[in-house]
C-alpha cells in the first residue's frame, strides 16, 4: 500500500431538504475523485439539518436504517462510481425506540464495512442531542479500507480522550471526526482538541464541522474543517469559516511510524497504573 493517501472532506451549507443535501455531497465527492481523492468524509447528520437544536418528536423523521437506509445504499453506489471510501454520518433508527448518531463507513468497491455509534451525547441549549440519540454501544471500530486502517469519532465525542486512544490502540491511522459545533460555545478548542489527539495518539486526523445558520436554531456553524497530521500540523490550512467547501489533501501515512518510533508514546504507556480512569 502507498504510504501517501489523498484525503477530502466536505463542509456544507444546509440546502433545506434531505434530496437536495445528498445530491450536493454526491457533486462533492465526484469532484474529490476527479482530484484523485480515494477517501472521503461528511459532517455530522450530513444529510439533515442540525435538528438538535430544538426537541420535537417531528425530527425523527430524519432517521433511517443502517446499512439498509435509502442514504447509506445511494452512498454504497457513489462509492462504487468514484472508487473512493466514504465515512456517511446519518441519524440511525435501529427499531422503534432505538435511535442513534451514526457512520457508515464504506470501502471504495461499495462495500458496507460496518458503523461507529457516537458514544458521548451532549444535552445543553443548542445541543439538545439526548432527546434523540441513545448513548453508542458499538464500541470503538476500526475499518481496515482500501485507503488504510480508518476510524470515527462524532462531534462531542472529541471532548473525551479515552476513545481517541481507543482508537490508536484498535490502529487508526486516520480518524474522521464529523462535527456541528457553533460560535462562542467551544470555538477556542476546535483548533486544540484534535491537534492534541492527533498527537497523543500518533495519527491523522479529519475535523470536519457544517458552516451556516440554519432554521431551527440560532447556532453559527463556523466551519474551519482541517486535516491535522501525527505531529498536530495542519496539513495545508483549515477552511473557510464562512463558506462551503471540498477540502483535498495529501497524507503521508509514512509519518505515523516515524513519529511513533521517535515519540515512542505507545510504548511508554502505563495501562497497569491507570484503574482509577475507569473507576465511575
């Protein structure tokens, strides 16, 4: 496998409706493809509006099965066009009752790999995500991809260190983090946080956030999605905080067996020492 992988993600304005939003993406990553891109990511909910700003029974329209929803089967054969893989964060009914935040992660034959259930559901004003989203319990997947080895982790999740080491310990070497988060509320951390795990856990990572306003809600998503390499450098500059836009850049996975033998964090961990982290 090569060690350099062309990577994109996609931050999007919200068009109004599920057909439109999809086919957006679609243009979106047909362009990745045409810029040679061979792995792809949207944000969180990509196919809806960020509903969560509000708590009505109505929102749970939205939600589909997963692999067998309408969505995740279109992006199943996008990727088959575009040879590429696709990380799909949609709202997932498992059955009645039994919803979830949640990627589908796509090999670039169209392939179903399997999901990440987001794990950490936030429940403050503008995020009223526990009206909607069971806590995941799908533990912490890594998707062995055409590209390489490829995680998620959703949104809030990025708050909580222990699953971005997970993740480094199941081998993710790159790490899609599908996001909606607003002005003011955390902005400060968003150039912080996934750096820092980045590096803590020697690994590349994709922080993709929606940008706009949208109509339930007054929460200004801010954009500035980024790819951040194992050393916490952005890996060219982070997007617009304002506009849409396909972000396409290229990984160099040779530098995580560089800095890992360098930093050496893995080997010095100390797992016997640390019973008190799970200790509720």
């Amino acid at each position: 496998m090569v060690n350099v992988v062309r990577a994109a993600l996609v931050q999007a304005t919200w068009t109004g409706d599920t057909e439109s939003m999809i086919a957006k993406h679609e243009e979106h990553a047909r362009e990745a493809a045409r810029q040679g891109a061979k792995v792809i990511g949207f944000q969180e909910v990509f196919n809806a509006p960020y509903f969560c700003q509000v708590q009505e029974n109505e929102h749970y329209r939205w939600a589909e099965r997963v692999p067998d929803g309408p969505t995740v089967r279109r992006m199943r054969d996008l990727a088959r066009e575009t040879g590429m893989v696709i990380v799909v964060p949609v709202f997932e009914i498992e059955q009645s009752g039994f919803h979830y935040n949640t990627a589908a992660v796509i090999d670039a034959d169209g392939g179903y790999l399997g999901k990440y259930r987001k794990h950490h559901i936030p429940q403050v004003k503008g995020f009223w995500e526990k009206f909607y989203f069971r806590p995941g319990n799908a533990g912490w997947p890594v998707f062995d991809t055409a590209v390489g080895r490829v995680g998620v982790y959703i949104c809030y999740d990025r708050h909580f260190p222990e699953g971005w080491r997970q993740l480094g310990l199941n081998g993710a070497q790159l790490v899609y983090n599908p996001s909606a988060t607003s002005r003011g509320l955390s902005a400060h951390l968003w150039q912080l946080e996934q750096p820092a795990a980045a590096v803590a856990n020697e690994y590349f990572v994709a922080a993709i956030n929606r940008v706009g306003q949208e109509e339930y809600g007054d929460n200004d998503f801010y954009g500035t999605s980024y790819f951040v390499d194992p050393r916490g450098q952005f890996v060219g500059e982070p997007a617009s905080d304002k506009a849409e836009e396909l972000v396409v850049r290229d990984l160099d996975f040779g530098l995580i067996d560089e800095v890992r033998e360098q930093w050496a964090f893995y080997r010095d961990r100390r797992p016997d020492a640390y019973e008190g982290l799970v200790t509720p």
